[in-house]
C-alpha cells in the first residue's frame, strides 16, 4: 500500500465533487432536512424524537454515503479508468482506500453540520459528549461509503447499484435495534441483528445518547465498526480484478 | 525469439463467452520500432492488446513482455497503454487528470509540462475534458500514457477523429519516441496510416494474415495500394 497513491486518488475524487456542487449540496443538505422534519413530527421535547435523533445522525449518512460511493465506483469501473489503473504500477487496495479517504473527508463535513444542527438548533437533548456523536456519526458514513465500495463491484449498471441500497442497507436498519429493541427480536433475526455491522454502529450511538459510554459493550461496538470498515476495504479491493474477460 | 523482441506471443487464445476472439495467435514485436497492428473493427485488435497490457483474461498461451510475463507488476512502470474509448476524467481538467496520474507514477510535475506539448494541447490545460472533442479527449488520454515515458507504448486506435495535421504530427512524435528506444505498437483501422509503421500486423476474424513491412507486403502480393494488399492477403486464404 502506498500513501501517495492513496492520497493522490483521494485528492482526485475530491476534486471531481467539487465540481459537482449539486451532490454536495445534496449530501449536506438531505439530512438537514430530515432531522427537521423529525424534530417538527413528533415535537422538540417528544421522547421519540430525543430517543431516535441521536441514532438518526448516524444513519442519514450512512445511506447517503452508500449510494454515492457505489454510484461513484461504478462509474470508475465503466468509464475504462479503471482498465487504465490497473496497467500502472499501483495496488488495488490504494485505490479502495483513496476512495475510502476521500469520502471519509466528506463525511466529516456532512456528519458536523448535521450534528450541529440537531444538537444546536433542533435542541437535541444527548447525555453523553456532544464529540463523541460527531466521531461515531463519521464512522456511520464511513462504514456506509466503504461498504458501497465493496457493493458497487456486484453492479453492473447505475440503476443496479442504486437498487443494492434497500438490499443491503435497509434490512439493515430494520435489525439494527431501532425498531425492535434486540433483545425482544426473535432468536434467529437477533442472530441477523448481530451479524451486521450497522447493529453495532447504532448501538454505539444509542449509548453515547445515554451517556452508556463506559460500558465494555461500547469497545466492543467501536471495534467491530472498525473491523467492519477495514474488512470492507479489503473486500472492496479484493472485487477489484486487474484481468476482465 | 529473437534478441531484439520487445514482445513475444505464443499461441494466444482468447475466449469471451462462447466466442473465440482469438484462436490461437502467435507473433514478435520488435523492439525499437512502430508495429502496426490494422485489421477491421471486431477483428480482435483491442482484446490482444489488453493481453499485451495484461487486463485480459486468456485462456491460454503465453504473453512475453519486455522479458516478463504479461501483467506482472515489474512491467506496470513500463508500458503505457492508451485504451480505444479515451480513459481520463471527465468531470476534471486535462491537467487535473494529468497531475493525478502523474502522482499516482511518481513522476514530476515537468512531466505534465512535456506531455501536453507532445500532444500540442498546452493551451487546453485548464479546460474540463467533458468539453473537449473526442478527437481533444484522446489526446489527453495518450499524454497519460506517455507520462512515465514508458520502455513500451501500447496504443488503441490513438488517431481516430484527428485531423490530417495532428495525426501526421502525432505519428512523428510516435517516430521520435523510437529514437530514444521506446517500442510502439499502434492499432489502426485506416489502411493509410499502415505506411508510416516499420512493420504491420494484419489481423482478421483474430487470425493473424500477415506480419511484414509495407515494403514486403507490397513485393508480395504485387499491388501497390495497402488497402488492395490486404483484400488480396484475405483472397489467399479463402
């Protein structure tokens, strides 16, 4: 792996999204408006909106992200860039991860003004530190970008990539704890909730909500988020083929 | 194999789904030179060349490359390689996307500087690639593959759509770059461009019809026109 070429291919994805200023906007402003509508659904001081808000942060970026790095990847592997890539002296995994990089980036920026907004504005009450969510709703985006990536390589077109957000990302959210407290889920869809990876992503927040934050579990939930985006990577790089037919 | 092969292949066979792109192809590139390598469109040019590249699956034979098996990472710092539909990015400048593979083969930014003067597009430096012209967009994707100034050029159609002036300048940098010892093989599908190779490669239905200089091809069939060397080539065989 080199840290040039990760560089180099995450500085070179940033710059075709500043060109692009309407996803931008899109990708910051989307979520911003479903906190508010959120907020103004079930009331500011509503328990609902105090409970969900905070798990909330973390899974507006999380789809966003999906979608726009699968989407992103695609077009990398169709536009024949990808062909060219591959016949320079780089790794596969440099690639992954400048993209990785890049979004991460994005994220920052999109997790920050969203946090602020509900945090701030909205009045979002969150027991634990104000930071934390900032830090757990950028890995949320994180995760969701990285396993994009590794999606985006079973698509085949744009409109299949689009598709793979509610097969993959949905069911997801459906087990993750949000709906159905996990531990009244039935035995086999628990066993679901806890292989997935965004189970553990909303758990961390849920608890940074409740200031849970010194629990053992709550390592636990951060390492896996981790894990699950290192495993990402690699997988991502691993769909990557220098040889196509 | 002679010592001077920059490329050697040895029954090449390329299948894509139930179709046979290449059924068996063997033949040597010399090093030093400009090898044409013409035949229609679907004639299986494109699919040998990314063997030559190697990001084509084969299904057998062998693929030598500047000593080294097709594909191995000791040649990905050799070879550039530009594909037939222009790969650059759209949504970036041309020098934007020159900068990127600049950084990603390690090489200065003088080396951005020198390719847009190769390909006479130093005025478009700042221009979005999404605006420019096919003719425009292909150049730029041949200026990343001269970047690293590479030991072997590996060119798909890389003149399509130029006017007469660029392609004959764009063919005489290809005759400097053999001075300094680069190896050129160019794929064309415009018979007139045949007579500024050092040798031609005359594909057909994947089957190689011909491997000789235009002078040869010429005293061989005893025509004059390149275009009726190649019908006559096709005559022989069927």
């Amino acid at each position: 792996m080199s840290m040039r070429i990760t560089r180099a291919v995450a500085l070179r994805v940033l710059g075709q999204l500043r060109r692009d200023p309407r996803t931008i906007a899109l990708i910051v402003g989307v979520p911003c408006v479903l906190m508010v509508l959120l907020q103004q659904l079930f009331g500011r001081h509503s328990p609902v909106f105090q409970d969900v808000g905070t798990p909330m942060l973390g899974l507006f970026p999380f789809i966003t992200m999906f979608l726009v790095t699968s989407v992103t990847m695609l077009r990398e592997r169709t536009s024949g860039t990808l062909e060219r890539l591959m016949t320079l002296p780089l790794h596969k995994i440099d690639i992954v991860a400048g993209y990785g990089v890049a979004f991460a980036v994005v994220a920052v920026v999109q997790a920050t003004v969203v946090s602020l907004l509900a945090l701030g504005l909205l009045g979002l009450d969150v027991a634990g530190p104000n930071w934390l969510v900032v830090v757990l709703a950028v890995a949320n985006a994180v995760l969701g970008s990285t396993l994009g990536l590794f999606v985006s390589a079973f698509a085949e077109t744009e409109f299949q990539a689009v598709q793979f957000m509610p097969a993959v990302v949905l069911p997801q959210i459906l087990l993750c704890g949000l709906f159905v407290a996990r531990d009244q889920m039935a035995t086999w869809l628990r066993a679901i909730s806890y292989a997935l990876p965004l189970t553990y992503a909303y758990d961390a927040l849920a608890r940074t909500a409740t200031n849970d934050v010194s629990d053992v579990w709550f390592a636990i939930d951060c390492l896996v988020v981790v894990g699950s985006i290192a495993l990402a990577i690699a997988l991502g790089a691993a769909t990557l083929r220098r040889r196509t037919a | 194999m002679t010592a001077t092969a920059a490329i050697t292949v040895v029954d090449l066979r390329v299948v894509r789904g139930d179709a046979v792109v290449l059924p068996g192809l063997s033949c040597e590139v010399e090093a030093g030179s400009v090898t044409g390598l013409l035949g229609p469109s679907g004639s299986g040019k494109s699919t040998f060349l990314r063997a030559i590249v190697g990001v084509q699956k084969v299904e057998s034979g062998s693929v030598d490359v500047l000593g080294h098996p097709a594909g191995s990472a000791a040649l990905r710092s050799r070879i550039g390689y530009m594909t037939q539909a222009p790969s650059v990015y759209g949504d970036l400048t041309v020098g934007e996307n020159l900068v990127f593979f600049a950084r990603v083969l390690d090489m200065p930014e003088a080396a951005v500087d020198r390719v847009l003067a190769e390909v006479a597009m130093e005025e478009s430096r700042g221009r979005l690639v999404n605006r420019l012209s096919g003719g425009q967009r292909a150049r730029v994707s041949l200026a990343a593959a001269l970047l690293a100034e590479p030991d072997l050029l590996v060119l798909d159609e890389p003149t399509v759509g130029l006017d007469p002036v660029l392609r004959r300048d764009l063919w005489e940098l290809f005759h400097r770059l053999t001075e300094r010892g680069t190896t050129l093989l160019v794929s064309s599908h415009v018979m007139d461009e045949a007579d500024r190779c050092h040798a031609l490669l005359l594909l057909r239905e994947g089957t190689l019809l011909a491997h000789a200089t235009p002078a040869e091809l010429r005293r061989q069939t005893g025509k004059e026109n390149l275009e009726d060397v190649f019908l006559s080539l096709i005559e022989e065989r069927t």
